[in-house]
C-alpha cells in the first residue's frame, strides 16, 4: 500500500510541477536552464549537500526524538488546549465533505508541490542566490524544528481529544497513513513543519514577485490552504501553526545572512567530498 501511495504522489506532484513550469517559468528560461545547468548545479551544490545530510539525519533521528523527548522534555499538550481551547473543535464544526476532500488534497499533494516546484522554478533563474537561500531556509526549518521536538512534547487535537476532534485526514483517506507515518510521530506538533515550510515558500514567492509574478498569489494561497489543513484535520494546534510561521520567518533572515557570509565557491573549496562532486 505505501508504494502504491507513493507512486499517486509522485505522479501527481510531477503533473502539477509539469503544468506549472510550463505557465510560471517559461519557455525562454527552460532553453537557457538548458546551456546553464551545469554551473548551476555546482553554485547550488554545497547546501544540496547540507539539505541532503540534514535529512537524512532528520529521517533517522526522528526514531528516537520521542525518547530522547520524554528524558529531558516539556510536555506541553494540556497547556496549548487550554490556552486556545477549542478552536480547532470550531475549525472542524464547519466540516463538509467537499472541505474534507479539499485539505485533505492540499495537506498531502498541495503541500509537496508547494516543497517541489520552488527549487525548480529558482533553479530556471541564471542568479542562484534564491535558489541557495531557499534550500538554506529548508535546512533550518527541518534543524531547527527537529530541535523544537526534542525540546517540546505536545499532542496534536486528534491525539489530546479523540472523543471530540475527527481525524478526517484518516477517517476519509484511510491509506494515507501508511504514508505519513513514515515521516510524522505524535509527539511532534509543535511547531507545525508543514505551515513553516508553507509560510517560508510563500515569503520567497512574495520576494521574488518581480521574477514570477504569478507565482505570488498561487503560492499565497495554496501555503495558507496548508495551515488551515492542518488545524481542520486536526493534526495541529492554532499555536502550532503561528510557531510554524515564526520559524519559516527566522529560517528565511538567517538563510539571507548566511548566503551573504559564505560563497558557494568557498564552501566547495573546503569540502573536498562536495567538489569532487561539483566538477563531475
């Protein structure tokens, strides 16, 4: 079941990246992407290799964050329900089948479009830096997150309030646990990766606005789709969510200064490993 899953995923995000390069990027950037991939690639190398390190350092320390957790955590999840306390519950009260099918589309394939077509379309740009500075604010969204869910223990709705939260997401699409269990644990709500990552690619699309205008208003929309998703599902808390977006804004000033700090060449020079890579 998870290949199954896993391949409609990729063939769906692989449409909609597809339709979407062909609208927002264009031919004439393709045709020089083309001439240019080579130098592209190795500007871009050093943090794709950091990117890559950090998760799969994050894929294997997600096994053990929940004990590491529970030595020297806050458990915060009684907290978080009663300062908000049922708003996720007022959230889903205006439920319908149709919303259901809707977030239940954008928390999983809106979302990863969302991860997706960003790197493709800076990638289409001759100027790397937002290409770089983008995978840098990856890199610290999953770093810093992986450390909030060492740091802070915390339930989401679904979890806290079973008798009263709906887990829709699961209820209605049964088979996509066998894809989010992979990646996801109870215990890591807070703050909401999905809404960091979402918020920081929609700031990027607001900065780049110039360069792909109709980027802006799609990536607006679809990251905001995203936050409401995982309160409607009741995968997260309101409190989640702001923290989500507070990190993707950190992420973001701390990329833009650590492009500003070191080159791509400097880095390449350092790290024999990632220029024998680059001069392939």
């Amino acid at each position: 079941m998870l290949v199954r899953v896993l391949l409609q995923l990729i063939v769906v995000v692989a449409v909609m990246t597809a339709v979407s390069t062909a609208a927002v990027v264009g031919r004439d950037r393709l045709a020089k992407t083309r001439r240019e991939y080579r130098d592209r690639l190795k500007s871009a190398a050093p943090i794709t290799g950091i990117l890559t390190i950090s998760l799969l350092f994050n894929s294997v320390a997600r096994q053990i964050v929940p004990d590491l957790s529970w030595m020297i955590g806050w458990e915060v999840t009684e907290v978080f329900y009663d300062i908000e306390g049922g708003f996720v519950l007022w959230v889903q009260s205006h439920a319908t089948p149709v919303a259901t099918t809707y977030f239940s589309f954008i928390y999983i394939y809106g979302y990863v479009f969302l991860l997706v077509f960003p790197v493709v379309a800076y990638f289409a740009l001759s100027d790397t830096r937002p290409l770089r500075e983008l995978l840098t604010a990856y890199t610290l969204n999953y770093t810093l997150g992986l450390l909030c869910y060492v740091l802070v223990i915390a339930y989401g709705p679904r979890n806290m309030i079973p008798e009263l939260a709906e887990a829709l997401l699961y209820e209605t699409y049964p088979q996509y646990q066998h894809l989010t269990r992979q990646v996801n644990r109870n215990t890591n709500v807070f703050p909401s990766l999905h809404t960091s990552l979402s918020a920081t690619i929609a700031m990027f699309a607001y900065r780049t606005r110039d360069v792909y205008p109709k980027w802006m208003p799609v990536a607006i929309f679809l990251a905001v789709s995203v936050a409401i998703s995982t309160m409607y599902l009741a995968i997260h808390w309101t409190i989640d969510v702001l923290a989500g977006i507070v990190l993707a804004y950190v992420s973001i000033t701390l990329s833009e200064r650590f492009v500003d700090r070191w080159s791509a060449s400097d880095l390449i020079e350092k790290w024999p490993l990632v220029k024998r890579f680059a001069e392939r």
